[in-house]
C-alpha cells in the first residue's frame, strides 16, 4: 500500500491528470515543447506530459539535406502521435507539426490562388516529389516546364515557386505545377515585350524551330513567325534552304496581333522588290531565257531573275502537244527560252510563252511545201470522215475522204488505207492561223495535180467529154469520164438549155452522153454542162455556117452544123 511519502505510478499520473486535465485531448495536436536534450541523433523534449519524447534531430532540418540547427532550451511544436507508448514515453513528430501548419497554410494559399514555394527533393514514378515547407506534393513530369526537360537534377534542392493544381487534405494529395507559373511569367513578359514593339520596326531574333510552313524567332522572349513566303523574292521551297537553327537574322516586323499575341515577320522587306519596274524591263513580246523553278498540272514556272517567275500556260507550251503534262515538255532547273505574252505588275504576275519562242511548225511547213507540192507521211489516224497523215515539222494534214480517190464512194476510199502505212499527198491548202494542212491523194493520179484550168483527171475547162450516168438524183447526176475517168457532177439546171430537157429522170444509169468541162469544185472534181456545151456549138454554128440576119434561120444553121458533124464523125 502506497503511503504519502512514497506515491506510486499510478499516484503520480492521477495528481498529473489534476494538474493538467485528462491528456486524451493531447493526441493528434500540435503543442509547443522544450528541448531537454540532444543524445544520438534525437531530440528529448518536454512537452509538459508523464513522460518526455524523443524525435530524430533529422526532422528539424530546415530543408531536406540540411542539417537542423537546435540546443538544449529551444521552445519548438511538435505534433503529438500518442501520449505514451508501451514504454510510457510521448510519441511526438516534428515533421508530423510542420505538415498540420503547412496545410492549414497551403489552404489558405489554395483558396487565393497563389503560389507558394517549394523544394523538388524526390522522384517518384510519372513525376517528382516537392516539399512545400513540410507537406509533401506530387509534380507530374508535364508539369515541370513549358517544354520537356531531360535532365532535372539543376531544378532539384532548389527553393522555387509553385502553383496548386489540387489537393485534398482527407487523403493527403497535393499536386504542384511549375508550369503554370512559367507560363504565367512568359505571359506577362511577353505582354511586356509587345507593348515596346510596333508593326515596320527592325529586328534581329534567334532562329528557335524550323518547320515546312517557316521558322519561328525569338525576338528576346516572345517568337514571332517568319513564313516561307517572306523569306526572300525568290522561290524557297523549304525555309532550311535560307535559315537554320540557331542562326541571327535581321527581320521586319509585318504585323501584331494584340489579342492573340502572334507576330508576323518577313525578311525579303528589307531587299529591294524586284518588281519595281517589271513592266519596262519585260516588255510584251520581249524573248528572254530563264529557268524552270516549278511544274504542276496547269504549267510550268519560269525564274526570270531571282525573286520574278513568270508561268507558261501548258496551253502556251507547244505547237504540236497538245493535252500533255507539262514535265513531259520541260523539266525542272532545265533553261529555255520564253516570250512575254503579258505583265501585271500590280498582282506581280507574268504570262509567258514557251512554244511563241519557236517558229509556227504550220508557218515552216508552208514555206518548205507550197500549196501543190507533194509530200509523204505515215497514216496515223483514220476517221470517219478522212485520213490524218503525219508530215514533217511534228504537224499533221488532213485527207477528206473525198480526196482519196477517183471513181469510188467515200467509205470504199477510206478503207484503200490503213494506219501506219506511208502514203504520198498533195497540199491543197494551208491555214496556220486555225494550224490546218489540207491533203489530197487522188490529185496524184493521172498527170498530177490541177492547177489553173487543168484537173488531176486530164481534163480543161470548156473542154468537151463523153460521160456516163452513175447516179441519177433530185439535184442533178452523178457523172464518171469514160469507164475510169475522174466523177464529176452535173446540177439540174445544166442538163438542158430547155427546160423540159432539165429533168433528172429522162437520163438512166449507164447512159452516155457528152457534156463540157465547165469548172472544178473545192476538191478539184471537175464539174459538167449540157446546158454550156449546147450554147457553145450554136456559138460555132453561127459564127460558121451565117446568121438569121443573112437571111437563113435557126433551124437552118444548126442543120447544117448537125449535117457537118456527123459527117466527120
């Protein structure tokens, strides 16, 4: 039994509990504490409880990797875990107290959207562990710059500020970004920087990143966007064929846009435009020589000094080719000569030929084969309405089917020729204006070509010939000299000088008759009169045999010349 001078443990905790109250409302706060001592690396404090506790010195570093500056008789607050342990000893946390004070801090913080400042000590998987002054937060790796960064080893240990994306106390999960603060800081220098810039105003900047469309410059924090099409007056295919990384350049500023805080940048504004005068200097049917830069399906360009291109239509591009590509005509980097067909200089367009730089193949063709000249060519098509014959020049000429032969239909004529067969023809006409060559073969046969008053077929005009009906129509006969002779045509009006012997009907296929030469059509069939011929000998009859006013008639002087005929005959 306990005595009064000799108080028992149990004596001691109820006469502490009277003095200070029930402890159980010690567990899970911070209180403050005294240092009573410093043994191996622990700390001994009272914290006015049975028992005192022990804390690693450790946890009163100021910062992870620091060493904790504390003596004997420092007032510090502790977080307490348990009043005693199974050892009667206060179990007391200073990192436990420092995390309580952060987050009742960091809600604050929280709330206002501030930053607060933290140390990165740690990597965990996805990101990195900060301590902000004793609560521990996660920094996702997206999160730790505006690009992404290899190496964080500089950024580690390092007091610097954060944002707090999240954090939920319950769980104990905070998440930081560096990255917004970075972003927060650009925005503001950047929004700095535009205000002291102004649209003309030349700059140097630092080339940072090269794509297909330009290159992005750093103009001292902010990048501006220095298209292709700015580069320089002449052709740049890709921006690295002017700039690459790294490299200072001198630009203009072309335009800023507040709002968005997007700059535009141009280079080739500081070089004189080469178009300043373009009009004098290409003039409208000028030949120059440049080279090809760009083909596409529409035509080709033509660099005619550096920063001026002028496009060949691919409907200016050849005589003679006609719906091709235009990389089966020229190629690229290849030099050829071009007339210029117009100047816009406003719009900075030129409109160029290429085939204008050549003689007209048609033009050519005439002055080597005159009209009446004979010339050879292979068959390279046949239509329905003639024969198409390659000739020299890359041009092509025209047989109508009506010029092919004498004596036949126009489809039996057509199929005397095939394709690819080597035919020899007579020019009839030529129009390079319109780039046609009329042929003909027929013309060929019997002596040759008509000229004047001569047909192919041997005979002149007034010249009097026995034919024979191959066709009798509405509109006249057709008719044939001789059995193979040349076919001709006689209207209905010059069957007769009567004009009940002017019916088609009264003639029958196969029957002879003589009729004269009167002329030949475009094809140079030659055409026929009964009617001309009937007039010419009463003519000769007149003028031979007297006339009515001598006193004989009519009927008496063709008498005589009928009588004078069949006696020759």
């Amino acid at each position: 039994m306990a005595t009064a001078a000799n108080p028992t443990r149990d004596d001691f905790a109820a006469l502490l509990d009277q003095t200070l109250g029930a402890t159980d409302g010690f567990e899970g706060r911070v209180v403050k504490g005294t240092v009573t001592g410093i043994e191996n690396d622990m700390v001994v404090i009272d914290v006015g409880l049975k028992s005192e506790g022990r804390v690693p010195l450790r946890e009163f570093a100021p910062a992870p990797g620091q060493k904790a500056d504390l003596k004997i008789g420092d007032e510090v607050e502790v977080y307490v875990d348990r009043v005693e342990n199974i050892h009667g000893e206060a179990m007391l946390s200073r990192d436990r107290a420092r995390r309580e004070a952060a987050w009742d801090k960091l809600e604050q913080e929280f709330a206002k959207t501030a930053r607060v400042e933290g140390v990165i000590f740690g990597r965990v998987k996805g990101g990195f562990t900060v301590d902000l002054n004793g609560a521990v937060a996660f920094l996702p790796g997206s999160q730790v710059d505006i690009r992404p960064v290899r190496d964080v080893t500089p950024l580690m240990d390092l007091p610097q500020p954060f944002q707090i994306l999240k954090m939920d106390r319950r769980r104990g999960n905070i998440v930081v970004s560096r990255r917004a603060v970075l972003e927060e800081t650009r925005a503001e220098q950047r929004t700095g920087l535009i205000q002291s810039l102004h649209e003309g105003q030349v700059i140097d900047g630092v080339v940072k990143n090269i794509t297909d469309y330009g290159a992005f410059v750093d103009l001292g924090g902010i990048d501006g966007l220095l298209h292709v099409t700015d580069m320089s007056y002449k052709r740049v295919n890709h921006p690295s064929e002017v700039i690459n990384i790294g490299d200072t350049v001198r630009v203009q500023i072309i335009r800023i846009n507040r709002e968005t805080q997007r700059i535009s940048l141009g280079m080739k504004q500081l070089e004189s435009d080469p178009w300043e005068g373009a009009g004098a200097k290409y003039p409208v049917g000028a030949k120059f020589s440049g080279r090809v830069t760009n083909i596409t399906e529409y035509g080709a360009f033509v660099e005619l000094e550096p920063g001026i291109e002028g496009l060949v239509h691919v409907s200016e591009m050849s005589w003679t080719k006609k719906n091709v590509h235009p990389g089966k005509i020229v190629s690229t980097s290849q030099e050829v000569e071009v007339v210029i067909l117009e100047v816009d200089q406003d719009k900075r367009r030129i409109s160029l030929g290429l085939k204008q730089a050549q003689q007209n193949p048609w033009e050519a063709f005439v002055e080597k084969h005159p009209v009446g000249s004979t010339v050879e060519g292979e068959v390279k098509n046949a239509t329905e309405f003639g024969l198409f014959i390659g000739l020299d020049g890359d041009v092509d000429g025209m047989v109508h089917m009506s010029d092919i032969a004498w004596g036949v239909t126009g489809e039996e004529a057509l199929a005397l020729h095939h394709k690819g067969e080597t035919v020899q023809a007579v020019v009839l006409d030529v129009d390079a204006e319109k780039e046609r060559i009329s042929l003909g073969i027929k013309q060929l046969e019997r002596g040759g070509v008509a000229t004047g008053t001569t047909s192919s077929a041997g005979v002149s005009r007034g010249q009097t010939v026995t034919v024979s009906v191959l066709s009798v129509g509405d509109a006249g006969l057709d008719v044939q000299i001789g059995d193979d002779g040349a076919t001709g045509f006689i209207r209905r009006g010059d069957l007769g000088r009567d004009r009940d012997e002017q019916r088609p009907e009264r003639f029958q296929v196969g029957q002879k008759f003589d009729a004269m030469v009167t002329g030949f059509d475009r094809s140079k069939k030659p055409t026929f009169s009964i009617k001309a011929m009937q007039l010419a000998e009463e003519k000769q009859a007149v003028a031979q045999y007297g006339s009515s006013d001598s006193g004989a008639s009519l009927g008496d002087i063709l008498g005589e010349a009928l009588k004078a005929r069949q006696e020759n005959n």
